[in-house]
C-alpha cells in the first residue's frame, strides 16, 4: 500500500487540475454529445433491428465452462440418470450435457435458444439421490441477452422440478448488466392443466386501462387447458438504473407456441435523470403469429410529461414461403402526455420490413415519420442484410418520399447528401456505429445505448444515449422537445 500522504497529495494535485479544467473539459464532452445526438433518433429503430438479427454463435458461457457449437441427438425419453451415465458421470463428477456443442432449438423447433447443462450428483432432503442442474441458454434472436442462468436440483428419474429447488435464476445482458430473478409462482403440480388464462392483447388507446401500471399488480383469472404458467420478479441493476419487472406467462397445454403474457416494468432508481418510468406489456403468439403491444409513462411525483406507445406484429402466417413479415408503430407524446389520443402524438414511426428469402434472417423495408398528429409524413427506404463475415449491416437510403400510414408518393421530396450515420453494423454481435465525425462501439439494452465513442483521436468510456439524454462519463446533457441540448 502506498503512504497515504504521498496519495493525499496527488489526488489534491489532481482535483485542482480538474477544476482549472472544468468548463473546458465540459465543453469537450458537450460537442461529443453534439455529435452523438443523431442517435437519439434511432432509439425505436435499433429495437427492431435488435429484434430481427440473428446474433452470431458466440460463445458466452462463462470461461471455465466454454464449448464449441456442435448439435447432438434429442434427449426426449431418457431419465436424469440414463442422461448422467450416458455422459461420463461416475456418481461423483460433474458432466457437461452435450460434452460438446450445444443443443440447438432447446424449446423445440424454431423456439431460436441454443443450451447446455451440468449435472452433479447430490442428496436430496429425503435422502434419495438427484441431481443439481447448471442450465445455460443463448438466444440468439436476442442480442440484448448474452445468456440465461438457471440452477436447481431434481430427482434422479424425472426432470420436473419443484419451485423450492429452483436455487439461482439470473440473466446476463450485453451491457454487462445482471436480472436477478425470482419465480414467485409456477405449475408444480405437472399433472394439472390448470393455469393463468390466456391474455388478451387489444389495440392500446382503445384499451388504455389494461396498458396503465397499476396501484396493485392483479393476480390473474386460472383456467384450465394450460401446459406451462408462471409468475416471475425481475431486477436489473446497472451504473445508471434499477429496474424491477414482474411477469405473468401462460402457455396452452396442447401446444408452446400458443402463448402469452403480461409484463409491469418500473423504475425503481435513476441515476442519470432522476425519472419515474413505468411499462406494461402484453405479448401473444398463436403459431407463426406474434404481438406484442406496449405503453410506457415516464415523470415524477404528481405529473406525467413523457407517454409512448409500441405496437409490434411479426406475422409469416400470410406468406407463400414463410417468409417474416414484421411491422412497429412506435407515438410519442411530449406535448399533452395525459390526455393522449391517434390524432395528437408528437411523433409517430411506422416501421415495415419484410425477409428477403426463407431462414434468411435478412430484411428490406421502409421507415415512416410523421410529426404532431399530422396524417402526411416522410418516409425512406431500409435493408437489414448480412456481409461476407456473417455480420449484418443497415442501410438508410436517404431519398425522402412523402408518405401516409399505408402508402408512398413516388415523388421525391427530399434528398439527404450529407446524413448524420455514415454506417451502422453489428458486428459480432456488438454495435459499431459511424457518425459524422467519430464511431460508436458497444451495445443497445432496454432501450439505451451503451458504450464507447471515438471521436478527434480519443476514446470516450461510459457513453449512455437514452430517449431523455446522452451521459459522457461524469457529464451529462439533456435535450429540449427539438434535440438541443439544455444549457
């Protein structure tokens, strides 16, 4: 340990630089959040692209436990100890099911969630034999998740477990953040059908009751016909916010992907903005049909000043060849945020983007904006492709055409020469966005960017863009209602 003086005197050495330097460095940072601020206005657009890239298999399983990304034979009919033996356990060792690779489809065809997992022989409280599971998921049609981690034990001739075995449930994100999770109540009772009711999913401004975070969280109305139904508290803590999400989820007894759900998302410290958010999310799936509508509320004590409305389909039941069709309705309201209707948004977004060939996980589409309440907007044109290493690229075609909710005018009414993102990939899974004037690397996680910025020859750490701001480090920039910065 160094001499205590000897670092009270630097780290005084120290602080009166930073104050002789304190307006110039802020300066610094403020033509930084200048140049970043194009990026603000890609929030909505990035979540779909998020949504739609199929990451690249990477593997993300902690260090000590990293395998390569072969598929093995289906486990279905065999017993935890069939599985143990089969493997390489002695009655004593840890396995690794599969010994290497992972098994793809983990949830059954196109359910896109890659896993492997651990065995290790244990004693059970009865005295019997089991086992204690280590369960680590990839979803690689998720690139906010890096991996999903489960732990709990089960019986030696069954692979049902019980919810007071369930010992660890945790989700890495890709900004290094961690949900904690607890499952408060699931089926235990694996001969029952019995469950939560399937959800309704209704148009939002319609239905705005069912889309208002509520005074108490309902429990839900039980039916039977139900394969599989949970209840599920989430806490994701980063260096900037505390987030507590509570999930209800149900899913039919006769098939998985009839299924759906209702989140309530709330913030429950922000340290960047010192903001109250709250979500709720109703989300369904019938087959190749999927929905998810939401809207979210953002303030403080007493007051509303911030309402969004997401809208999603992702539909490939209407095509010849299965291919994906996928349409977002992102409104904003800054003006009146509590007496919210269609025809008094601030700004709406409409995002429409269509797979060019089957499995192809590539798209082209277009983007529509339209501004306070206004039926006539611009729009562009939008592709989502991959390049020869497999990583995606978007690309903006910055002719602008006027456009309505439903259609193009083939008349161009605005060419951009000089567009604010020269290029934006993702590559490796990671973000590598290029600006006019420097690139951002990093990630995009619960609607905020996350990184890294290179600009005039130096790396600027700890960069968040969010729909309220840009933080730089320790200096943070809010925006007015037009995207300049609040002095």
């Amino acid at each position: 340990m160094k001499k205590i003086i000897l670092g009270l005197l630097i780290l005084t050495l120290f602080l009166s630089g930073c104050i002789f330097n304190k307006e110039e460095l802020k300066s610094n940072t403020k033509e930084v959040a200048t140049t970043l601020a194009p990026l603000r206005e890609y929030l909505s657009t990035t979540e779909t692209i998020m949504g739609l890239a199929r990451g690249k298999k990477i593997d993300k399983i902690p260090q000590n436990k990293t395998v390569n990304t072969e598929n093995i034979p289906d486990l279905d009919g065999k017993t935890p100890d069939e599985v143990y033996k089969e493997y390489g356990g002695d009655g004593k060792n840890e396995i690794r099911v599969p010994n290497s690779g992972y098994i793809d489809n983990f949830y059954g065809e196109g359910s896109n969630i890659r896993a492997a997992f651990y065995m290790t022989p244990t004693t059970l409280t009865d005295d019997s034999t089991g086992y204690i599971i280590d369960l680590y998921m990839e979803p690689y049609l998720d690139l906010s998740v890096d991996y999903d981690y489960e732990k709990y034990k089960i019986t030696h001739d069954s692979w049902e477990f019980k919810l007071e075995n369930l010992l660890d449930y945790k989700t890495y994100l890709s900004d290094g953040s961690i949900a904690n999770r607890e499952i408060i109540e699931q089926k235990d009772d694996w001969n029952s059908d019995v469950g939560y009711a399937m959800f309704d999913v209704p148009e939002v401004l319609n239905n705005l009751d069912l889309y208002l975070y509520p005074d108490t969280i309902p429990q839900p109305a039980t039916t039977t016909g139900i394969g599989w139904y949970s209840h599920t508290k989430s806490e994701i803590q980063n260096f900037f916010r505390d987030i507590v999400a509570e999930e209800f989820y149900t899913e039919s007894s006769t098939d998985m992907y009839i299924n759906s759900g209702v989140t309530y998302i709330k913030t429950k410290s922000d340290m960047l903005w010192d903001t109250k958010t709250k979500t709720v999310v109703r989300f369904e799936r019938n087959g190749h049909f999927q929905s998810t509508k939401a809207f979210t509320t953002t303030g403080n004590i007493g007051s509303t000043w911030y309402s969004a409305l997401d809208d999603v389909t992702i539909d490939s039941t209407g095509s010849n060849n299965d291919l994906t069709h996928y349409k977002k309705t992102f409104m904003e309201w800054w003006k009146d945020p509590e007496n919210i209707r269609s025809d008094n948004f601030s700004y709406k977004e409409i995002i429409e983007m269509d797979e060019k060939g089957k499995d192809t996980a590539e798209y082209e589409g277009t983007i529509k904006e339209f501004w306070n309440g206004r039926t006539t907007g611009n729009g562009y044109h939008v592709s989502l492709v991959k390049d020869n290493n497999d990583n995606y690229i978007f690309t903006i075609d910055w002719q602008w055409f006027e456009a309505t909710d439903k259609a193009f005018n083939k008349s161009i009414i605005k060419s951009e020469n000089s567009n604010p993102i020269k290029s934006f990939k993702i590559v490796d899974n990671n973000l590598v966005i290029e600006l006019n004037g420097g690139i951002f690397r990093g990630h995009f996680c619960n609607g905020v960017f996350t990184g890294e910025f290179e600009f005039k020859d130096k790396i600027y750490k700890d960069v968040v863009i969010d729909t309220f701001g840009i933080k730089i480090g320790k200096d943070k920039f809010r925006f007015d209602k037009n995207g300049n910065i609040i002095e």
